[in-house]
C-alpha cells in the first residue's frame, strides 16, 4: 500500500468516511434511541460452532453491552450437546431459560418469537428460510442463503411476498468500505470498469474444514441424525451415521460446498456490492481436488471467471493448500484501479486508486492516492444490529445484504460449482435469469455491439456520462474500413 501524503481531496474524503462509519458504530445504541420500545424476542435455529459463537454470543453482546431491546427466547438443535450448551449460556449471561425444541417448526409456531437466526448447515438454509417466512418471522440466515439457485430465487418472491426482514449474514457487507467504493465507481472516478477480482486462500496441515472438530459425544444417541440428513423432506440421501460428514459437512457436496459457499460468497458478495454488478450472463468454473485426499468430495483449488451483460468479468481464484502469496482484491477501470488493502476484511480497510496514465485518461490531475475507511471493529456485532434496526424500523429495504444480492452471490458460486461439476459452460438470460448451456451468443453478442459501434454497458447507479468509456481513435484510423466501387474510405 503507498504511503505516499493523501492529497488535500483524499483527506477531505477519509474525514468524511470517518464521520458517517463513526455515526454508523455509534449505532450500536441503547433501545431508549428506538422509537419503538417493543423487545424484539429471537429463536435460534441451528446453535452450533457458527450459530453458538456468532449469533448467541453476539446477540447477548448487543443486549447485555449495547443496551438493544431483546432477548433468546427458543433453542433449536438437533445435537443435544449444542442445545444444552446454548441454553446454559443463555441462562448464564441473561438469568433468562429459552424454551427448547427438537424441530425447528414446532419452533416456528411458538407465536410469542418475532424473528429467528439460522446457522444450520447450508442445505437446510432455503426450507428454513421460507418455512420461517410463513410463519411471520423475520430472519437472519448464514451465508449461503440457500444451497441451490432455484431456491434463491424462491426466497426472494417470498421475501417480497410477506415483506419480512431477512438479512444474509456475510457480515462484512456492514462495512462501510463497499458502499464508499460503490459511489466512486458510479461517479466515474474509474471510468468504465471491466473486471473485478477476489481470494480467499487458506492452508493448514489436516486440509479444509478439518478444523471443525468431532468429538466422542457425536453419536446417533445425542445426534437426531435423520433429521439433521432432512431425508423425508427430500433434502439429502440417507445415510450412515458418520462423525466426519455431520461435524465436517462442507467437505460433502450434498450439505455444502466447500470452499465456493464457505469463502467464495462473503468475497463475490463484496464485489456485487461494491460494483452494483447483480446477476452473471456467462459462468465457467475450474480446479480440482489436487492434494487433499481425504475422502471429501469438494474442491481444494478452485476458480470461477463470471462475465456480467455490463461488460464486467469477475475472477475469483483460491487454494485451500497455499496462502502466503495470494491475489489481490481489486476493481479494474479504463481510467484507474481501486486496490483493496491484503487486511480489507480484517484490521485495515483501506484502498488504493491507482490511475492510469494520462494519454490514457486525458486527465493530468488524477492521482495515486490511498483511502482508509473507518474500520468496523467487529462486523458481526455491526451485521446484528442492523438487522434489528430494520426489524425495528419495519423495512426490509434496510438490510446490508438483501436476498437479491444473496441471490446473485449464490448464482456466481453455484454455477461455478456446476460448471466443475459438470465441465460446463453456463449462460444467464438478462431479464428471465434463466440459465441454460453455454452457447456462441456470448460472443456473437460483444462482436455485433462493436460493428455496430455501440456505446459500453455500465453497472446500474452508474451516472458519470460517457466517462472513461468513450475511446479516441488516432488520425490514421480514418483509412480503415472497405473500399467501396474502388475508392479509398477517406474518400466515400
């Protein structure tokens, strides 16, 4: 990162960034700064590594530090240990006991709960979802929010259907960082963009998600393992009680997959954000299983080159077995790059414009500088609060990460997944979404758009003109172009 002086403009804007991601953390506020003084009363689906660390912990962190209007009222697991664990600690830090359920529906009954959180494994994700809609809840759902794209889409007529709160959780769509990138690209400032491109690399000596431990506890006494698999409702084959496949699930296709729905959606989501990019038009996914073989089924090196109908290629490129050297999170521009700082989801989130040269730009005045956005000390704890904001405020529309953008985040990975899978290429009609096999329309699509000399496609938001997307031919190019009855192009 440069640590060259920020120019007097870039000054001006980090203080401005300060103010509004100051106000922003401010906001984990007491409730009296509600206008409503309802407590907000939450069942959680799912208490386990994810759902027990982050949304039990973070939840009571935000009533009992932050003062926020609300309480755990209902349990729900299917592990006896999770469920125990979650109600003793609940108890412990609230001197309040939730009710416990062994089905999540008999949960969803209860009409004393206004919103539910679930953290259960990624193939339960859109059932829930939907079942928790129906039954008046508002939801906040891990990430991915479903575990196929026809489900995604089903939860978004649903979401509008019932206008319910539902947040995904990739909490890092609560830093402010996205949204400030987001202006900066619809103002132009990059001119028209062409490319993004994310990581998410990661190595360890047992291999990826081996880190989730199994322990002797695990057994089909304490596990209600046909309904973990979700058999009867069609969710997955049954199967032999196995220790790896229920601590371990990412690893198995059936219930996650992998590093594309455990990595791959929190950083395609940032870039859907930051760009204003929704869904693909042309996926294509590659890697393998390339050293660990362990018995799982997912990849541990993984790509995906995702094209836009903006005229916007996303890349997003990692290994599970190599992490020292990764790619750089970046927006590419005709007229400048935006270079996310290594730590951008962690300590400094800050970026980098890095212009491109002046014949190019047409703009002496554009300059290297470095942007430090006001850094998000906790992201989940932010996540939570605005998801209770929104709830408060009845407005779905506040949630930093919508199903729609869920959704599109789910298609980039998912048919990345397929296309492994199933070596194919795969293309998204613009306005029905549906997805068909790869055909030569792509291309003859971009080809005609240059014969016929059309203007560049930008991302939506985009207000800057023709900035950074018109090209400035030399002289000499008039002498292109066929001869026609004999003369020469300049001449007709």
């Amino acid at each position: 990162m440069s640590q060259e002086p920020a120019s007097r403009r870039t000054f001006l804007k980090q203080s401005a960034v300060a103010t509004v991601a100051a106000s922003q953390l401010a906001a984990i506020a007491p409730a009296s700064a509600y206008q409503s003084n309802e407590r907000i009363r939450i069942g959680v689906i799912g208490p386990g590594r994810r759902g027990f660390g982050s949304h039990v912990k973070t939840l009571i962190k935000l009533r009992n530090d932050h003062g926020v209007n609300l309480d755990i009222t209902a349990i729900n697991d299917v592990y006896s240990v999770h469920r125990d664990q979650a109600v003793d600690y609940i108890k412990k830090e609230t001197k309040l006991e939730p009710k416990t359920y062994a089905d999540y529906r008999d949960l969803l009954n209860d009409k004393d709960i206004d919103a539910v959180c679930i953290a259960t494994p990624d193939h339960w994700h859109a059932k829930q979802v939907l079942d928790s809609l129906k039954a008046g809840k508002h939801v906040y759902c891990e990430k991915p929010m479903t575990h196929h794209i026809p489900e995604a889409m089903e939860v978004i007529d649903a979401w509008k259907k019932f206008g319910l709160v539902v947040q995904v959780g990739v909490q890092s769509t609560s830093m402010p960082i996205w949204n400030e990138v987001r202006e900066l690209v619809n103002d132009g400032k990059l001119g028209k963009i062409v490319q993004f491109q994310a990581e998410s690399f990661r190595n360890s000596i047992g291999g990826m998600s081996r880190h989730n431990i199994i322990t002797k506890e695990m057994t089909p006494k304490t596990v209600d393992w046909k309904r973990w698999l979700g058999v009867e409702e069609g969710l997955a084959p049954d199967l032999p009680f196995d220790r790896s496949t229920f601590g371990q699930w990412r690893c198995y296709w059936p219930f996650g997959y992998g590093m594309y729905s455990d990595l791959f959606v929190h950083r395609v989501t940032a870039m859907l954000k930051a760009t204003g990019l929704t869904f693909p038009g042309r996926v294509v996914g590659g890697g393998g299983i390339f050293l660990e073989y362990d018995d799982r089924e997912v990849t541990d090196v993984a790509s995906i080159i995702a094209d836009f109908h903006e005229g916007v290629q996303g890349l997003v490129s990692s290994t599970m077995i190599s992490q020292e050297v990764p790619i750089r999170h970046l927006i590419r521009g005709h007229h400048g790059t935006i270079v996310f700082d290594k730590n951008v989801f962690g300590k400094k989130q800050a970026y980098e414009f890095i212009p491109e040269r002046p014949q190019v730009t047409l703009d002496s005045q554009l300059k290297k500088e470095e942007v430090v956005s006001a850094r998000v000390p906790d992201q989940t704890l932010l996540h939570f609060q605005n998801f209770i904001d929104a709830i408060k405020a009845d407005d779905p529309a506040l949630v930093n990460n919508s199903p729609e953008l869920g959704a599109a985040a789910i298609m980039v990975v998912n048919l990345g997944v397929l296309s492994y899978r199933d070596g194919k290429v795969f293309q998204v009609d613009r306005n029905s979404k549906q997805i068909k096999n790869g055909d030569q329309s792509w291309a003859d699509n971009w080809e005609k758009m240059s014969k016929e000399r059309s203007k560049a496609r930008h991302v939506a938001g985009w207000k800057a003109g023709d900035k950074g997307s018109i090209l400035v031919p030399p002289k000499y190019q008039k002498l292109a172009g066929p001869w026609i009855d004999g003369k020469a192009p300049e001449n007709t």
